[in-house]
C-alpha cells in the first residue's frame, strides 16, 4: 500500500496518546511518508483532506472515548474510500470503540485500514509505581512503531467482534451521557484547593474543553463541563485540584505540560 501522506488527528490527556502518536509520525516519516500532527480538541472535523490518509488517536474513556471525541468523529465529512487508521492508548479493556468506530466510519464511505490498542500507565484511579510506568511506555512505543511499520506495509487490520462491540459500545454512551449529567458533574466536582492554588492558570490553558475559567480573584473554577481527562490534576504544579477516585491521591503524567500546548 503506497501512502504518501498522512494527517494524524489525536487527543492525549496525561500524555500517553501523545508518545504513541509521535512514535507513529517518527517512524512514517523515516519511510518518506509526510506525516502532519492535529490535536483533535484544536481541530474542525470539516477541514480534513480526504486525499489524505487520516490517523485518529486518543486515550480509552468508559470503554471506548470521550464524549467531544466521538463528536468529532460523528462530525467527520462523509468519503469516498479515504484509507483511515486509528489508535488507542488503554490502562487494561476496552471494548466498545474498535468495532463500533470501523462501523461508523464505513458507513461514512471511509476505509478502514488498522486498529491497534497499546496498553500505557493508567492515569486515573490507581496510580503506579514509576518503574513500572516507565517500562509500560518502553514497551508502548515498541508497539506504536511496529504498529507504524504494519500500516506502511499493508499489514495492519482492523477488526470487530459482532454484538460483544455493539454492546460495549451502548454501554459505554450510556456510561458518558451519566458522566456529563448534571448531577455526577455536581457529586465528581474537581476544585482547587485554594490554600495550595498558586494561580498560574495553567489548569485554563490546558482544559480541551475550555470548561476551567478564572474568577475575579483569579482561580481557577470548574464550569461542570468536566470530560475527567485528568489534565488539571496531573499537571497543576501544586497538586491543588485532587481527584477523589485517585488511590491516596496520586497522579501520573507522561510528558511535561508545555508538550501538549505547545
């Protein structure tokens, strides 16, 4: 399979979607393929080249992703054949976005041509030990290459697991209509703690929902728009916007902030 270019479009929260996608764009390159990077929360679904091979990469959410992820896929234009890739990165399963998406992006006339799931630290609930993280991104940028490799060749499929997929899938929008709910918005309410709040306003730069804004006093408030990315509590470099799903509160982030806005 001859590809020429590709437009990569990915989301990262703490960033292992970021690592994977750039161990993708390095190797496509290093095989002459003009690779471009879009961050998906930066991006207009309307403005994709459909002469181009299009990469989608985000992190695992509720079984499949988050919900402005899936609008931007549901947004995209319909196709006549543009050869389309996806990749995720997931702490374990899954289950309700490899067959589900094939099947939407069919359906808008795409081709799909590679799926693959890398498994990378779990940036939510319990955090691990740092030599274990670090052997995990080892080992998901061996993949993502290889991964890489399979699409330039024409090697990589992209299959589906009827019913169990359309299963995981209902659940999981079930799962993410609940989530974005007023009253779960209300009860997981992550708010600074402002004894610790330095105010740098880093957490409003780095929301991709721009749901962080500053009050008169210049803190940081949460407007209940909250995909629990795990942006804010990761990165905020006084550890001032805690998590209570988060075991003893620990926190994980695989890159430094300035990487995902620069």
């Amino acid at each position: 399979m001859s590809i020429q270019n590709i437009d990569f479009y990915f989301f990262s929260g703490t960033g292992n979607t970021l690592i994977v996608t750039k161990a993708m764009a390095k190797t496509f390159k290093e095989n002459g393929i003009k690779t471009n990077l879009f961050k998906i929360e930066d991006s207009k679904p309307y403005d994709v080249n459909l002469t181009h091979v299009i990469g989608l990469g985000f992190p695992v959410a509720e079984l499949s992703t988050y919900d402005f992820i899936w609008k931007f896929i549901n947004d995209l234009p319909n196709s006549n054949g543009t050869k389309i890739f996806m990749v995720d990165t997931l702490a374990g399963f899954s289950g309700g976005i490899v067959g589900s998406l094939r099947e939407i992006l069919k359906k808008k006339g795409y081709n799909p041509i590679g799926a693959k799931e890398i498994i990378m630290p779990p940036n939510i609930f319990y955090i691990q030990d740092e030599t274990t993280n670090k052997n995990k991104v080892q080992k998901g940028i061996k993949k993502a290459k290889e991964y890489a490799e399979d699409i330039i060749q024409g090697k990589s499929i992209w299959g589906r697991v009827p019913i169990f997929s359309d299963l995981a899938y209902y659940i999981s929008i079930t799962g993410l209509k609940i989530t974005h709910s007023n009253l779960n918005q209300k009860l997981l309410y992550l708010t600074a703690d402002r004894e610790k709040c330095n105010r740098c306003g880093l957490c409003v730069d780095i929301c991709p929902l721009n749901n962080i804004q500053i009050d008169n006093e210049k803190y940081p408030i949460n407007m209940k728009n909250c995909a629990y990315c795990m942006r804010c509590t990761s990165f905020c470099p006084k550890n001032a916007i805690p998590c209570p799903l988060n075991y003893k509160g620990k926190t994980y982030r695989a890159v430094m902030a300035k990487d995902l806005i620069e």
